[in-house]
C-alpha cells in the first residue's frame, strides 16, 4: 500500500488542469494537432469547414495585440482520413521566423456558423527557443569581443 499525502486544503493537479506547453524553435514549422466539436441541435458533432467557424489566435499574452490569426483553409486544415473533428493549426514560416525566443499565448474557438455558441477549445503556451540554423540565433544585446 502507497500512500501519497497531500497537505491539507490543497488539491491535487489533474491532467486536465495543465495547460500544454509546446517548445519549438525559431524558424521551424510550427504545427498544433487537436480534435474540436460542435454542439448543434443538443448533439455533440466533430467541426468542420461545413459546419463551424473556427478562430485560432497567437499573441505574445493574453492581453497583448494578436500576432497572427488563423481560420478555415487559412492556418487551421482537417485532417483527412484521420477521425472526424481532426484538425492541423500551421503557422506560417513568416510567422515562425520572425518569433523572438520566449513564449507566446494561443487558443482556439469553435463556434457556429453564425458564430454563436463560441467555445474555446485549445489554449496553451508556445515556448520558442533559439538554434545555431535559426533565422535569429543571435541575443542583440550579445557582443563578441
């Protein structure tokens, strides 16, 4: 028997609590993978393109102005032959290169059509590091000599 004690008043962190962090590199594809769904007619239905409008935002925090947005065949693509609601966010190279190392926030909303019934789907944190073969590889306050 195992016990792991818990400090009173204190919660355990569920998976589900954890917003995702992804670290990538300056300059390199960007790609984020999930599943999203709408509700239409009281019925759960993976989105797509037909169905749904979809929203996805990065920005440097929450507060901050959006770097870039994605939407329908513009950023955010089904995946085909993989299951229904699949979908890629890519974030174009333009994009990608021009990131500074830190992080960044993104999320994504799916909503109606007419877009209502929004529902953010995806939220996170893009950790960008740099690389020798980066576009910026370089700190600018670095001095050699």
């Amino acid at each position: 028997m195992y016990i792991k004690p818990i400090p009173l008043g204190v919660n355990p962190l569920k998976d589900d609590d954890r917003q995702p962090v992804m670290k990538v590199v300056s300059g390199d594809r960007v790609v984020i993978g999930t599943k999203l769904s709408i509700t239409i007619d009281d019925k759960e239905v993976p989105a797509t393109p037909e169905n749904s409008y979809v929203e996805f935002k990065l920005a440097e925090n929450q507060f901050a102005d959006t770097i870039w947005t994605g939407t329908w065949h513009d950023g955010v693509e089904p995946t085909h032959g993989c299951m229904p609601g699949m979908v890629e966010v890519v974030v174009p190279n333009r994009v990608a290169g021009d990131l500074r190392r830190g992080s960044y926030a993104f999320s994504l909303v799916v909503a109606t059509k007419l877009r209502t019934h929004a529902t953010t789907q995806l939220r996170g944190t893009l950790l960008v590091e740099y690389a020798p073969t980066s576009p910026i590889n370089e700190i600018p306050y670095r001095r050699n000599g």
